[in-house]
C-alpha cells in the first residue's frame, strides 16, 4: 500500500529491521524510548495476523521491553496495539507500542471503571461468553494422508518370491 505512512515510514526513524518485523522511533513519541513493531506485511487489524505469526510479534515485543529495561534503564514498559479507529488506530496498519516506562513520567493511561447493573452484566456476559466459545473452539486438523509409496525395495524383493 503506496499511501500507507507505516509501510512508508515516513513519519517514523528507523531502528532495525527484522525478518518480518521493522523497529521505528515516532518522530512524535509518547514518551523519549518509545519503539514501534511495524509487520512489513501491511495489515490493517490483529484479526488479519496469523496466530503464528502474532505470537511471533509478541515475543519479539518481549524482546523490545527487556531492551527499554536494559539501555533505558526503564522501571516498567506498557505494550499496546491500537486495534481500530475507535482503540485510537491513526493508520490503518497494525504495529505495536512498547514505551518505557518511569514512576512520575507524566504519562497517563488510567480510566474510570464503568458501573453495570446485573442485568447488563449478564447480557454482556452471555455474549462474550458465545463468541469466546467459538473463538477458542480448536481447529480441526486433518490428519495427514500417508504417502504411497512407489519405490519401496522391500516391496520389489516380495514381488521376486516364487
């Protein structure tokens, strides 16, 4: 995607690139640290990543936090995907935030717990519950056909007894 400014970097200094991955600094940071995973595979949500390949983004983000503990000397990282426009998505391409974290950093990301009666408690519950059901059901694999296999020489020597 030519006008994707993720796929681009335009707005974004490079760190390192990885196998499927690129590190970037925003020139305009929540916090000086602040380091962007960009998949070079452009993908606009988390529901179109593998779930292979998003463990992969994951641990690599654990990789990113221990280096923001260790050239920062950080207390603490917060890991964030902006999944949608609604999560605060600027740009429609996945990339995931890791920011160093300090006590005091003036940094804030608390919100005030909603209040639902039992009602809406269970509605929502119900619902959640439905779709999670579907959404964790396991995957049924086929089992692999076995190969046929042509040119056994044990099957030759069988053909050769009177």
């Amino acid at each position: 995607m030519t006008d994707c400014k993720l796929c681009s970097l335009e707005e974004y200094l490079k760190l390192i690139e990885h196998e499927e991955i690129t590190y970037a600094q925003p020139h305009k940071p929540a916090i000086p640290g602040h380091v962007l995973m960009i998949p070079k595979q452009h993908v606009a949500i988390i529901e179109q990543i593998p779930d292979e390949e998003f463990g992969k983004m994951m641990v690599q983000a654990n990789k990113v936090s221990m280096a923001l503990f260790e050239s920062l000397q950080a207390q603490g990282t917060n890991i964030i995907i902006q999944n949608g426009i609604s999560a605060g998505q600027k740009d429609p391409h996945v990339c995931v935030h890791v920011i160093p974290r300090r006590e005091e950093d003036g940094l804030n990301f608390l919100w005030v717990p909603k209040t639902l009666n039992e009602e809406e408690m269970s509605t929502i519950e119900l619902r959640i519950k439905e779709n999670l059901t579907v959404q964790l059901k396991p995957k049924e694999v086929e089992p692999p056909k076995p190969e046929k296999v042509t040119d056994d020489y044990l099957l030759k020597q069988l053909h050769r007894i009177p």
